[in-house]
C-alpha cells in the first residue's frame, strides 16, 4: 500500500502542477487512479480524483486571486450554474457511456487548437469590458455545460472554461486561466456533494493524493504566473495537442 500512496502522490503532483498552469490534470490524475487501482469502482475513483483535484484547485485560486483581478458580476452566473450542473453530471455518471461523449470532445478539440494556433494574437489582450446581461447570461450556460461535462466525466475542462473566456469574454490567458480554477473549484465541490455522501472516495489514498495535488497547484500557477500570457498560450497549445491524441486514440484504436 506504501508504494501505491507514493505513486499516487506523484501523480497528484503532477496533475495539480498542469492543471493550475493550464487546465488538463485530469487527463494525467485519472489513468494514474485507474492504472493504481484497477478494482476500485468507477465512481469512487471518480471521488478520489474530485477530491485530490479541489485540494489543488484551491489552492491555485488562491495564488492567482493574488495577483489576477476578475470581473464577478460575470463570474457568480457561471460559478452558480456550474455547480448546479456539475452535481447533475456526478449523479448520472454511471449512466451515460463515455464513448458517446468522445467523438464530440476531440472534433471541439481539434476546432479549438486551430482557432488558438491561427489567430495569433488570440489571448494576448485582456480587454475588460462592462458586463452586460447577455455576457451573464452567456456565462451561465457556458458554466453549466462545462459544468455538467465535469460532472459526468472531466478531462480538458479547465481547458474548455480558459478557451471560452478568452474567445467570448476577451480575457487575456492568464486572466482566464484564473477564472477557469474558480469555476473549476466550484464544479468539483459539487461533484464531491454528490460522491462523499454516497461514499464514493477512499480517504488513505484521497488524502495523501490531495495534498500532493496541492502543492503541484501552488507550484503550477506560480509558473503560470511568472511565465504570463506568452508562456500559458504555448503550454494551453500543446495541451490540446496531447488531448486530441489521447481522445483519438480511445476513440479509434481502444474499441
């Protein structure tokens, strides 16, 4: 067991590292729980990942509220119903089939990495604007399907959240890097509102995990933030690169 917590915590490193940079941990933090815990059911491995994850998170915010100012009247619409939709996804996670879901992500992935690749200037410029009506109502739907999609499965969301707020809102990477961790924190307590209750989490290796998760967040928006715009949209790139290999390869060799 020694062995596996330290493997664990390594990932959780790792994960809460790229994820508070750039979104994506999950793509790391999820094969490594069911790579470790092979007989362990979905849903609780779904449970220690929300829970190591919002230990990182938190973490993340609070390193980049530091530093980033964010516009709330936009935030709290979308915070609000990402965690109403996230903990709708968590409930019917064992409901509907992944595979339905991954032909759907890897085209928006594919649309997203070229949009960002072909406009050069896409997330250089913060551009704060007054917040409309419509910008809230837009962040709210923004917020539940992403929060819905976190629920139910996970992987890219903080990715997803950065590239709408850059596209739609005119955030600047790093300023949309810090609103996706909000909106993100938000999704993963909702999802574990769902999965402690139900007792869906192992605490002798959630624990370890997240606090493992939490110092690679610390470490990961420290990066991000030194690194600023520049350094964020060259790792959100590459990001999208090894997302779209990873959703391709489930979708066309793994049957």
């Amino acid at each position: 067991m020694e062995s596996t917590i330290l493997l664990l915590g390594l990932i959780g490193f790792c994960a809460g590292l790229i994820d508070a940079a750039v979104g994506g941990g999950g793509l790391v933090q999820l094969p490594g729980l069911l790579g470790m815990l092979p007989n362990t059911p979905p849903a609780t491995i779904f449970g220690i990942n929300k829970f190591a994850s919002i230990c990182g998170t938190s973490m993340a915010v609070r390193q980049y509220l530091r530093q980033v100012r964010l516009p709330w009247a936009l935030m709290l619409p979308a915070m609000a119903c990402a965690f109403v939709a996230a903990f709708g996804g968590a409930m019917v996670v064992s409901m509907v089939p992944v595979k339905w879901l991954k032909p759907v992500i890897l085209v928006l992935l594919i649309a997203m990495a070229i949009y960002t690749f072909v406009k050069k200037d896409f997330g250089k410029v913060h551009k704060p604007k007054t917040v409309t009506r419509r910008d809230r109502v837009g962040a709210a739907l923004w917020g539940g399907a992403l929060g819905f999609y976190d629920g139910i499965f996970g992987p890219g969301t903080g990715s997803f959240l950065a590239f709408v707020f850059v596209r739609f809102f005119s955030f600047d990477f790093l300023h949309a890097a810090a609103a996706a961790r909000v909106v993100n924190l938000m999704t993963n307590f909702a999802a574990l509102s769902f999965f402690i209750p139900a007792g869906h989490i192992l605490w002798h290796y959630a624990v370890p995990m997240a606090v493992c998760n939490m110092a690679g967040g610390i470490v990961g928006a420290r990066l991000a933030i030194r690194g600023g715009v520049r350094v964020i949209r060259i790792l959100f790139l590459i990001l999208m690169v090894v997302l779209i290999g990873k959703f391709a390869y489930d979708i066309f060799v793994v049957r």
